[in-house]
C-alpha cells in the first residue's frame, strides 16, 4: 500500500488570458488531459481578458508521477470558444505543458501562447502553473475504481475485531519470513513463488520511433514481491528471448483466512519489461484467485495462476493505439504460486491454459529446472541470478543451406573416393593430367569389372546472361563432382564482370572427363546426385563470396538423342549432347533467380574397357584418381627384377613413408580446416537466420502497423465521404433555399414596384382631379365675383333710382306712402 507521504496531486492553475477577441455571444472554457482523465474550467465571458481563476488536479502517487517523467507524458489544454444557444464548441488552440517542469516548490505563472490558434490575427495567450502538492486527504487504502477490491476481501466472521487495513507484510529477519496479521492467528507457514517462464513477440513492444542505447541493450522482466524488487537474468534478444527460466520465492507466516483476506485487498502483480530504467510494456496478474472462498485445495496441493499474459505498452489508453492482432501480441509466461510449507513443488515448469491446453499466443514448451530465489532481506534494487548455460544452437536453416553445402557435399564424397583403394572403385577414372607409368613398378592391383564401360564426359559452361542484382558482378565458376575421378574443384579462370542486360561467355569453361564404370551405375549416379555450380564474386578489396549455386540435373543427357561415330581404332562409339539454361539460386536469404547459366554437356560410351587390371601406386592409394594400364605397355617385371630397384632399399621405403606421413598431415590438415570452414559457416548461417527473423519480425509488426493505420485511414475516409456527402446535400439545400428567396425576393420587389406605379398614379389623377376641381372653383368664383359685381352695380343704379324716384316723390304723400310700401315690399 502506498502511504500518505507517497500521495501527490498534479495542480495546473488556469488563471486568466489575454489578447483575444470579444465575442459578446459566446463563452470560452478550458479542457486539461492527463493520464486519460479529463478536467474543464467552468465557462466565462469571450474577452479580451478572459478570466479564468480555476485549479485542476489530478491524484498520482511518486512511483507514477516518476514513471509518466520517464515518458515525457505531457498535459494538454485546449481552449474552446463555447456556443451557449446551440451548445456547439470551437477549438480555439492548445497548449502542451511538460510534466517535468512540475516541482513541489510553488513557482510563477508563466504566460503560453496558443499553438494551432483559431484567431490568427490575435497572438491569445494564458497564464499557466503547473505545481505538485501533497495529497494529505487521500485515504490509506484509497483505490481507483477500475483496481476495486473484490468482495472476498471481507474479514470472515471467525476473526472479529480484525481490521484488514492493518493487514501488512512486515518482515522477520530473525526468522527469515513475512509476516502477515496478528500473531496469535499467524498459526500456519506458506510459500509464494513467482516464475517467469518465457516471453514471445517482445518486438512489438519497441515503437518505431525510440531509440534503443547504441550498444547490445539489455532486457529483463521486474516485479516487486511482498515488497521485495525482483529482475531476472538480462538478455539481449527480443525476438528469441534466451533467458532461463527463474523462481522468487518468499516465506509467508498467516492463516488461510487472513492470506485470503490479504491477497483479496492487495493490487495486481505488476510484471514489467524494462531496459535500463525504462518500462516498455507490463501485465497485471491478479492474485485473490489463489485462494478462493470456501476452497480446500491448498491443504493438498499448491494453487497456482498461470499462464500467457499479454504485454501492454504504456500509455497505450492515452495514446489511443489500436489493439494488437492476437498472433503478434507480446507474451510473457508466469505462474504464481501459493503452498504451504512442506509441499514439494514441481521443478519443471509447464505453462498451460486454464482448460489445459497449450496456450495459443507461443508453442508448449518444457523447461529447463526452474532456479530458484529465496527473498527474506529487506527491500533491494536487483536480484540477478547467475549467467545462463550455453543453449543448444538450433537446427539448420533451410534458406542458408546452400552456403555450406558444397564444402559438405565436397568433403562426403571425397572420402567416399579415398575409401576405394582397396576395393572395385564406383568410378574407375583417368584425369587428363595422369600420374607417371613409372609410378606403377609397386603398384597394387585392382580388378575391373569385366562389363566395364569407357565414357567420356564433357562439360562446357558457355555463358550467364539475365543478371538480376543491382551491382555488376566479377564472377567465376566452380563446380566438383568426385565421381569422375576427382574431388579437386573445377573453377574458370580469369573473373569476368556480369552487368545487367548483357551476356558474357565464360573463358576456360570447358573440361572433360575419362573414366570407366558400370552403365547402371552412371545413370543411378545421374539420377540421384546432381551437378552443383557454385557462381563466385571475386573482389581484391574483400573476401570472396558465395553468390548463388545452380543444380545441373545429369540425368537430361541420357534422355537425349544418341550419335554414333568411330573412335581412333575404328571401333563403334556412341555420343550423346544436351544444352539448357537453368537459374542460379540466391545462396542466402530466399530462394531467389540471380542469373541464368548456359551449358552444353557431351556423354561419350566408347564400349568395354579392354585392360581388366588398374595399379595404384601406394603414395596414391589415398588420392581419387589411378592410372588405368595401357595396353601398349610392356608386362609387368617378374618379382626378381623388382627386388633389384632400388626402391627396395630402406632409404627409399623411409623416404617413402616419411611423403606418405606428410601426404597423411595435409590430408588431416586440410580436413580439419574444412571442419573450421564448416562450423565457421554454420555461425554465420545461424547470424543470418537470427536477422533473417529479426528482418522477418520487423516486417511483420510494420505490416501489423500499416493495418491499423489503414484501418484508421479507412475509417476516416469513410467518415470524410459521409461529411462531403452531408456537406453536398447541405449545399445543394442552401443553393435551393438560395435560389427560393431569391425568387420570392424579385416576385416582392415586383409587386412593391407594382403597387408603387399605382399609388403613383392614382396619385397623379388625384392631383389632376383636384386641379381640375380648383380649376372648375376659380371659374365659379370670378362668375360669382363678376355676377356679384353686376349686381352691386345693379344696386347702385336702382339705389339711385331710387333715391330720385323718392326725390321726385317726396312731394307726393301717396306717392311717398306707396312708395315705402313698395320699398317695405322690396327688402321683404
């Protein structure tokens, strides 16, 4: 468990920002990820000066915050611009913060400026820090929800008063065991041992972009055990891990209920693989399987959890890495133990499945005796046991084959030749340059058989042509085949230089043979043992090296087509010719064409042998080729005349055997130097394989990658058609809303001018009405006025009519009575 002091909390203050625009309908809120947790500012008002004053922590104890500090895990902000109607967000920028600045010392704010910044006119900026405080109102035994105890951790009701936070390791030097609980219950003594087996496809835990140190790196697993850290034997090869496997072992003084209770409350045992101080992948085992409720089996047998359990990279959650196709998934066995004391173990480790089947992730295996480690000191760094013994080399490689095989096939039958000096040899034959006659005085004899045949064997390696690699090539041939009588390999002479495109023909590429078997014998021998041609480059600069090898089938010349012409003595001979181009096979790496060789072979039968009797002188008996005996030669010297040379003399037979000694020590010699060349070449198939597979095994986890990246790529590619798709249909519904207020926009502006242009001249007819009126008003008016005029006038006479007609009847009372009558009348 992780104590208070351990307890730390990661505090990023947001405090405020500046130079941004003032967006009066939006808002503007912060967003901070760490290690998969999210945490956002509540949301302000999009100023100028936004203010933010906000703190977000995240909980982590020492041994995390110093983990994610190896791997540079950062803290990223993202400021969005907050929509509060329609609740949409725009990304504004971000900020990245490095989680090593953080001290527990409280440090300035500092002012960032927003990267991929939405704004581009304004340079927004936040003012930022980052502090590590200590959590001291973390609990003891606080855990996070996906690491919940399960409910077996309850204390069963035979133990009461007993609280399982006080439930502890805690170490007994004396006695050299852990002990867990109180000691009136710590009755009964167990063993827990941890084993790690073996590990597959630790490849694909080493992304593509880290560094690996330059020298031979070394990896090895750790775990910690009751509090006690343990690492394996280191090793240096990922892709054949080559460890041996070991066993941690701790004593254990409890009860079986309080173990249960323990093991139910304690975390998963975490199992790391690391290089250096730097964690590539880990799995968690969980251990309150060992020992369920109810379950008896502990008193009869130890209980175990074993298995095959994935690797996963760190951060893999953060990172959002796609998952690992089960094939390819790093593994690492383990199986994690509980007995009682006194129970024998089993030495040999057999990693099964919980249904008894091998696991499906790597091949069964059975292990080499399992070494063991007993933990009862104190806490330590590293416990490395010793070095591992050396591991049987592997089988041979069938794509490095052909680098050794012709210094095999040369040296099988060559010692299959040496052998037949005593006896009828497979092969009688007769090389073009043959020892002396004189050499035969002391010869041995050796019988031919009397159905013998004289073939001769031509070959001739005319051309290459058809170069398949980039660089030119100075190339010679070599070929051996020690049933014609001699084991020395034939080569062409000078080099010649191959380019792409071109065909060279080969100088002193032409060789024959002469030699007597049996026919039987020369066509099985065809059948079964092909012709090898070995294609060299040479390079003064460098060593030779073996390019590719060709296999000439012999056999082809016996189906083809017969000949007959007459030898030198007139006698009937028989010849035979076949020519073909094969391929020249790559000698390392896959079975690739590199060129293609052109020859003509020629067979000739020239009958029966007619000497029955071979000597093989005895400083050649260990040598392939013997002289057959003419038949031109005089007989054989009868025993007397023999004993008379004087290679009867003791200093001849001393110098004789003293040439024979050193022909012995060359032979010795040379065989033990095709023996070195041999497992020289043998090393270096097996380097060749080994990066073969490392070649192999990164192709495959780059292929594994390029498919979940086009996976990925698919994905968002098919999420980028159904945007455009989304994006046409939205724009062509925008165009065809467009088009419909564009439309009823003109069809308004008609009908307002419409509607205009009448009240326009309604409004001019109007005018004109009322002009017309006023017009018909001024002529009434100068009427009235004129008839008014003529009316006063009127008045004025008859007033003064009338003024004279009173004048004159004034005189008159009755004139002047009708008179006012009349005027009475007038103005009634």
């Amino acid at each position: 468990m992780v104590s208070k002091s351990d307890q730390l909390l990661v505090v990023v203050s947001i405090l405020e920002g500046r130079h941004f625009p003032k967006r009066p309908k939006h808002m503007l809120i912060v967003e901070a990820k760490f290690d998969g947790e999210q945490l956002a500012t509540d949301p302000v008002d999009h100023t100028n000066q936004p203010e933010f004053a906000t703190e977000l922590a995240w909980e982590i104890d020492r041994k995390a915050l110093h983990q994610h500090r190896l791997q540079r895990t950062p803290i990223k902000l993202q400021c969005f611009a907050l929509d509060p109607v329609s609740s949409a967000k725009e990304t504004v920028g971000y900020i990245v913060l490095d989680l090593r600045t953080a001290q527990e010392t409280k440090q300035a704010p500092k002012w960032h400026q927003l990267l991929s910044n939405k704004y581009t006119k304004f340079k927004s900026e936040i003012q930022i820090s980052i502090t590590l405080e200590t959590d001291t109102k973390a609990p003891v035994d606080s855990f996070k929800a996906k690491g919940a105890p399960p409910r077996d951790g309850k204390v069963p009701a035979s133990l009461p008063g007993l609280d399982p936070k006080d439930l502890v390791a805690v170490l007994n030097e004396e006695g050299g065991y852990h002990q867990i609980g109180p000691a009136e219950y710590c009755t009964d003594a167990f063993i827990m041992s941890v084993t790690i087996a073996f590990a597959t496809q630790l490849e694909q835990l080493i992304p593509c972009t880290m560094k690996l140190p330059e020298r031979q790196p070394e990896f090895f697993f750790y775990y910690s055990l009751l509090g006690n850290d343990v690492t394996n034997e280191p090793f240096n090869d990922l892709i054949n891990p080559n460890f041996e496997p070991e066993r941690a072992s701790v004593r254990i003084r409890s009860s079986v209920e309080i173990l249960r209770v323990y093991l139910a409350l304690q975390p998963k045992l975490q199992i790391h693989l690391c290089c250096g101080d730097q964690s590539l992948g880990s799995t968690e085992i969980p251990l309150h399987g060992l020992l369920k409720r109810g379950s008896t089996e502990i008193n009869q047998h130890p209980v175990t959890v074993e298995g095959a359990f994935i690797l996963d990279p760190p951060n893999r959650a953060k990172q959002k890495l796609a998952p690992v196709p089960l094939e390819l998934a790093p593994t690492v066995g383990v199986s994690v133990a509980l007995q009682r004391e006194g129970i024998n173990c089993q030495s040999l480790v057999e990693l099964k499945t919980q249904n008894g089947h091998e696991p499906e992730l790597s091949k069964k295996r059975v292990l080499s005796p399992v070494k063991e480690k007993t933990l009862t000191g104190p806490k330590s760094p590293s416990i490395s046991p010793a070095a591992p013994p050396n591991q049987t080399p592997p089988a041979k490689d069938d794509a490095t084959e052909s680098e050794v095989e012709s210094l095999q096939y040369d040296k099988d039958l060559k010692t299959h030749v040496k052998g037949t000096s005593s006896s009828v040899p497979a092969s009688l034959a007769q090389p073009v340059a043959a020892s002396k006659a004189s050499e035969t005085a002391s010869a041995q004899k050796i019988a031919v058989p009397a159905t013998s045949h004289h073939f001769c064997f031509s070959i001739d390696l005319r051309s290459i042509h058809g170069l398949e690699l980039s660089f030119p090539v100075n190339c010679i041939l070599r070929y051996s085949y020690p049933f014609f009588g001699s084991a020395a390999p034939i080569m062409t002479n000078p080099p010649v230089e191959v380019r792409k495109n071109m065909e060279v023909f080969l100088p002193q590429s032409y060789c024959a043979f002469d030699f007597a078997t049996l026919p039987h014998q020369l066509q099985d021998t065809f059948l079964r043992i092909p012709l090898l041609v070995e294609l060299w480059h040479k390079d003064k600069m460098s060593k030779d090296l073996l390019l590719g090898i060709s296999r000439i089938q012999l056999s082809n010349i016996l189906s083809s087509e017969k000949t007959r012409f007459l030898g030198s003595n007139g006698e009937q001979c028989w010849r035979q010719t076949y020519s073909e181009s094969v391929p020249v096979i790559a000698a390392q790496g896959s079975n690739n064409r590199i060129v293609d060789l052109s020859y003509t072979v020629t067979l000739e039968d020239y009958g029966l042998v007619k000497m029955r009797e071979i000597f093989v002188s005895d400083s050649s008996q260990g040598l392939p080729a013997v002289q057959q005996k003419p038949s031109s030669l005089p007989p054989a010297p009868c025993p007397s005349e023999i004993q008379t040379e004087p290679r009867e003399t003791l200093e001849y037979k001393a110098a004789l055997e003293l040439e024979m000694w050193k022909e012995m020590q060359e032979d010795i010699f040379e065989n033990q130097l095709k023996q070195k060349e041999l497992a020289h070449m043998q090393a270096l198939a097996e380097e060749w394989k080994k990066r073969d597979r490392e070649r192999e095994s990164l192709v495959k986890k780059k292929v594994a990658e390029y498919n979940i990246l086009e996976g990925k790529l698919q994905k968002t590619l098919i999420d980028l058609e159904k945007r455009e798709q989304q994006l046409a249909s939205t724009e062509s519904e925008l165009q065809r809303e467009k088009k419909e207020l564009q439309s009823e926009r003109e069809q308004n502006l008609k009908e307002l001018q419409d509607s205009v242009r009448r009240v326009r001249e309604d409004c001019v007819h109007q005018v004109e009405l009322e002009r017309l009126k006023i017009r018909q008003l001024e002529e009434d008016k100068h009427r009235l006025q004129k008839q008014l005029l003529d009316a006063e006038n009127k008045n004025k006479t008859l007033e003064k009519e009338f003024q004279q007609f009173k004048d004159q009847q004034s005189n008159k009372p009755e004139i002047r009575l009708q008179s006012e009558i009349n005027l009475l009348t007038l103005e009634k």
